[in-house]
C-alpha cells in the first residue's frame, strides 16, 4: 500500500542531516505505507510496514472495517519495522481503513504456511544474482544439509523475471516446494559505517518477519542464508538437524571470507560467470582491538542462523545476523560456521572483488570447504 495512492502525506527520514549520503533521498522509501496484509492465523490479520516515524500519530488513529465489523489495531514498533495486528476473521474480504491518514482500501494475502510445513527450507534476498549462482546455493544446501524447499524474496530484478527464476527452482531435484516473492521495495541507505546510523534500511528486515509469519511458521526448519553464503559443519551434522534438536531450536553461527587470489591461473575474461566451486582461499585473520576493548578478527563475518519457527519466541524479530530479544541469540556455536564468497557478489555494496596476489605464507585453501564441494551434485 502506497501513501502516494490516497494522499501527499510521505515518511520523514529521522537520519541528521550531515549522515546522509548523497544518494540518501533516493534510496530512501517514504513512500510504503505497508509491504502486505496477511492472515496470519484463523482470526488475526497483521500489516507488515516500514517504521512510521512521523506517521505514528495518524496510524495510531486509524479504524480498520471488515465484513467481520470494526477494530483499532495493535502497534509493534521493531527494529527498522513497524507492524499492525487485528482481530479479523479468515475469509472477511478487503479491509477498508479510515482515519487521519486517509482513506484506504486493501486485500489480505493468504496465510502460505502450509506449503512449508514440515520442510527445511534456505530464505534469502536476491537482485539479479545469475540463476547458476542461486541453483549452485540451492544444490549446496540440498547435499550438505538436507535442504527440500526454498523461498527466495525478489528485490526488484531486472536481468529475468519470477517466473524465469520459479522455473529454474523446480527443475532442481529434491525440492519439494520453491517460491519466488517478488519484493520490489527501495532496500533503504545502509548505515554511515559499520556501527552507526543504521535507521534507514527496512526492505530486508520487513521482508524477514514477513517471511516468517506469511510462509514459515510451520515449517521444520528454516536457514537464514545469502546466495554468497554456505555453511559447514564441523562433524557432518546437518545445520537444520542441529536447530532441531537443540534446546532452543535456534543455531547461530559465524562466518569466513573466501576470497580470490590472483595465482596466474585463472581466465577473468572468460564469457561463463565464476561459481562458488572455482573458490576456496580463506581470507586472513585480521585481529584488531574493537571500540569495546575486546581483541577481534576484523575479516571475521557477522553471524547467521537457522532456527525452529514453531520455538521461536512471538515477541522476537528475525533479524539479519541475529533474532532479537530473544537470549538463545547472543550465543554462538563453533560446531558450524559458514563461508562467505567475495566473489559471488554484484559489488552493490562496495567493491569487494579485487583479487590479491598469492602470497603461501598467509593464504591457504579450506580443506572443509574443499571436501563439502566434493559431496555436491553440481548439475542437477
């Protein structure tokens, strides 16, 4: 739901001035009211929004009119999100909101989870990665982790189409359930470094909490992961395996880069795109003393994690690299970690993909990593 459909009210950035980019008004969304609409249980509705900053007020005092009558909604104000959950029956048609704000009229999208239920599913983001990228991704988690369905929410891309990349899903043997959410929503400025100013970016952040309350609540499992990202496990374990049969049902992990060297051998002006399988060079330890004091590898990833949906706390926010308010996502395990591939990447970050020289004494291959590619049937 758009604001510019039904008035000129827009979402006020609360970012100061001087730590915007300049770009930070473009890629800044001011104009979604709300992602989606869905049932998402027999009797309650919930909208799934960016935050609503200057907007609260007139939110707050919208009433929402059903065929099953009329509610006022309950706010939950998260992380860089906003949601508003009410009390309306399956099957009562589209809801009208009137208000301050204005007037409005918008569908529920069904509740999806039945189509994971029971499955071990890998959710990520993705714009334009090329669909070998994310077969290679699917194949990875099929052989090494027990992976059977997959969700995938779709940031706009404009090299193929859903359809193209839902058809490419289900040719992959042994996914039992793949679907393609198309989410064309601005992603949002990314913070000013890497601690402060993180205000802005809502896109991926709605698109999580979404994903878990539209599609995965019944699901066995489900792993948290991007297309550059694949986990190891240190014994053979499957990490779904592992979330579910932990005390919690929450498995959080960290991460390694695994870079490109230039040894000479490679042919970067081949036509035929890298794959994960051409890498396998760990990035050096970086250990340097972080502004709490704490001695840290700077090349050290931020965690990822896979975890029950039934067992995670109602309260909690799926986040990017942890779930918030929720005490089983301070802890990591070093019984898994993944590795993150600087080279399977558009760069739409910053640059990342400029390859070093060689040097044995401090790059070494991963041999984890080079007997996990072993056990994967890359072309089917």
């Amino acid at each position: 739901m758009s604001l510019s459909d039904f008035t000129d009210k827009r979402r006020e950035a609360t970012r100061p001035l001087e730590f915007r980019g300049e770009h930070f008004d473009r890629d800044f969304d001011s104009n979604t009211l709300f992602y989606d609409a869905v049932q998402v249980s027999q009797s309650k509705v919930a909208l799934f929004a960016p935050p609503f900053f200057n907007l609260a007020r007139d939110v707050a005092t919208t009433t929402f009119i059903s065929g099953s009558g009329t509610c006022k909604a309950r706010a939950r104000r998260l992380d860089r999100h906003a949601q508003l959950w009410l009390d309306i029956a399956e099957h009562a048609g589209p809801i009208q909101a009137l208000g301050d704000l204005g007037s409005f009229t918008f569908p529920v999208s069904p509740n999806s989870s039945k189509m994971f239920r029971d499955r071990r599913v890998i959710f990520t983001m993705s714009k334009d990665n090329p669909i070998e990228w994310i077969l290679d991704w699917v194949r990875f988690n099929r052989d090494i982790h027990g992976a059977d369905a997959v969700l995938i929410y779709d940031n706009g891309s404009s090299a193929y189409d859903a359809a193209t990349l839902s058809a490419a899903l289900r040719s992959v043997p042994g996914i039992q359930c793949s679907v393609v959410m198309e989410w064309p929503f601005k992603y949002g400025p990314q913070g000013a470094n890497s601690w402060d100013h993180w205000d802005s970016d809502f896109c991926q952040l709605g698109a999580w909490e979404h994903a878990r309350w539209r599609f995965l609540q019944h699901a066995r499992s489900a792993m948290n992961s991007d297309i550059d990202e694949l986990v190891l496990s240190r014994t053979g374990q499957s990490v779904f395996e592992a979330a579910e049969r932990s005390r919690t049902g929450l498995v959080r992990y960290r991460g390694r880069w695994i870079i490109g060297i230039d040894d000479g051998t490679r042919d970067d002006n081949s036509k035929t795109p890298h794959r994960h399988a051409d890498f396998s060079v760990l990035m050096p330890p970086d250990y340097q003393v972080s502004r709490l004091g704490l001695r840290r590898d700077a090349n050290e990833c931020l965690p990822k994690w896979t975890v029950v949906p039934s067992r995670c706390p109602t309260h909690a926010q799926w986040h990017v690299h942890s779930i918030f308010s929720w005490w089983a996502s301070y802890f990591c395990t070093k019984q898994f970690s993944f590795r993150h591939f600087r080279e399977i990447g558009s760069n739409w970050k910053y640059q990342r993909t400029n390859r070093v020289p060689l040097d044995p004494s401090i790059h070494r291959e991963d041999r984890a990593l080079l007997d996990a590619f072993q056990r994967v049937d890359w072309e089917n």
